[in-house]
C-alpha cells in the first residue's frame, strides 16, 4: 500500500470516527431528551390533581371576586357613602380577592419559590414604578384619603386653591367643582389634601356679619336696640344663638359698626341673600326711626379765584 492509498484510509477513518462520535452524541441527546420528557409527563401525571384543582380553586376566586364585589357595590349605593368612596372600595375589595385565589393556586402547586420571584419582582416593578409616576401616585393616594374624609362630600360648596363652587365629583386623579358661573375646575387630589379649604355645607347654620354705620348725632343705644330688633324679626335665633352688635370706629363721617347674625347657610349664595335681607330690614327700621346713614361727600375746588389772580398777575407782566 503506498503513502496515498494510506492517507485515504486514515481519512475515511477519522471520517468514521466523527460520524461515530455524532452518533454518539445524537443518540445521548435523544436519550436525555426522551427521560426529561417521561420526567415531565410523570410529573404531569403525579401533580395532575394538584393543577386541575390550582385551576378550579382560581377560577372559583375569580368568580366569587366578581359577584361578591356587585354585592358590594349595591350595599354602598344603599349606604350614604360617596361616589369615590364606593369605587375605590370595590376595585381593592376585587384585586385583593383575586390575589388571595392566586396565592392558595401556587401554594396548592406547591411553587412557593415561584410565588416568593413574583413578589420580589413586584417589588422591584412597584420602585420602579413610583420613581417614574411619582406626581400620579400621590395624587392617586391622596385622592385615596379625600374619599374617605367625610368633611369633604359630593355636592358640598368649598372654597380652596382661590376656587369656590358645588363638589361635582371626587375621583382617584382630581376634584372638579363647579363654580358660580357653571364652568368646571379640575383641581388634582394633592392640591386639596395639602392646602386648607373652607366647606359651608358641613355645617347646616352659619354666622354671617354685616357692616355699616351711623350718623355722630345719633342715640347709639337706641341705634344697636333698634338694629339689633330689625334682625331678630327677620332672621330667628335658635338656642346657643344670639346676635352680637359691635361699635368698631369712629370713621371720617360716620361711627362704624359690625352685626353678628345665625341663620341658615350652606353655601356663598345663602351668605349673600342673608345679607341681602338684612340690609334691607335694616334699612327699613332706619327710615321709620329717621336713624341717618351718612356717607361721604366730597367738594370739588377748581381753583377759580387762583385762577383770576394767576391771569391778573399775567396781565400786570405784559403791562
């Protein structure tokens, strides 16, 4: 055999070798694969139960979440708590159901290492999260803790962020209150729960003051007894209630004074026709006693004589 029939022997053996190696290999995989496989479909087999009943028991949660929050819901329409309130209320009282029919499937499978990975990741996603939608999440929790103050209700008349009007609704982003003028104002949640705000309609009865004042000459005995009447004919005093009459100045033309009064307001509207009606009585009373309510006059010099005697010295310069 010569040195090329010798090459070509060595190269179809290590050819042989090579496919044999492949062989090898492939029937190794197939070995590895095909006992991973009957692994599996034993395991499937084994926890079979376990996954047909992880199912049943989440589906079951599911359901139970959907028809028990209705239930919910109906029981807070029936109640006196507000829209914000019910909403907010229902969707936790949901998610946290079907969370709890998550965690018992896992737990029926026996993958607590699975469930431990999907709270650290949604621990990591929630850090993730609040970092980027910081602004939006404190609104949403505040709006979290409006719905539950019960100082601050649909349909209140508020004043707050130089706004005033009617609560039109209260929502997990903003407050939108309707002014005097019927136009909308959306003020976010963070807004209110981090500046003060007036509400009048917590309260049923109000004080509302009133100002005005008096001539020198008059009798101010007799001037606070006959105001002080004025208002008790028309507006009445429930117990704990008394209307308070204050001299405060002696002003320019006038002896000033301040009048304290109760009576119903829920809103700026009830403040003004308050004070409509009183000024009214009181003006009326004032009349029939001849009480002046004096006001300020202003004289008006245009300077005619300086005017005569600027033109007079002009003439004697020319002359």
């Amino acid at each position: 055999m010569d040195y090329e029939d010798r090459r070509k022997a060595a190269r179809l053996r290590n050819i042989y070798m090579q496919n044999s190696e492949v062989v090898e290999n492939t029937e190794k995989a197939w070995s590895e694969l095909t006992t991973k496989v009957y692994d599996w479909v034993d395991s499937l087999v084994i926890n079979l139960p376990n996954f047909i009943l992880a199912v049943v028991v989440f589906i079951l949660f599911v359901i139970f979440a959907k028809y028990s929050s209705k239930l919910v819901d109906r029981i807070f329409r029936k109640s006196s708590a507000q829209d914000s309130i019910r909403t907010v209320s229902v969707k936790v009282f949901k998610v946290a159901i079907i969370l709890l029919g998550l965690f018992l499937s896992l737990g029926i499978l026996n993958l607590n290492t699975v469930l431990t990975s999907i709270l650290g990741a949604a621990g990591v996603v929630g850090l993730a999260v609040g970092f980027a939608l910081q602004g939006t999440l404190h609104n949403t929790f505040a709006g979290v803790i409006i719905s539950f103050i019960p100082k601050l209700q649909i349909g209140d008349w508020v004043e707050t962020n130089d706004y005033s009007g009617f609560v039109v609704d209260i929502n997990l982003r903003s407050v939108i209150i309707q002014t005097v003028d019927y136009n909308l104002v959306v003020i976010p949640n963070s807004k209110i729960v981090d500046t003060p705000f007036k509400n009048f309609s917590r309260t049923p009865r109000g004080r509302v003051i009133l100002s005005c004042g008096v001539g020198y000459e008059s009798d101010l005995p007799k001037v606070q007894e006959i105001t002080e009447n004025a208002i008790k004919a028309k507006f009445e005093q429930l117990p704990g209630e008394s209307i308070q009459f204050f001299y405060t100045e002696f002003g320019s033309s006038s002896i000033n004074y301040i009048i304290r009064f109760w009576t119903d307001v829920t809103n700026q509207a009830d403040v003004y026709k308050a004070q409509h009606a009183a000024i009214l009585a009181i003006k009326e009373a004032y009349n029939e006693q001849n009480i002046n309510i004096p006001f300020p006059i202003r004289t008006l010099d245009f300077g005619k004589n300086k005017f005569r005697s600027e033109t007079l010295d002009i003439r004697d310069a020319r002359d």
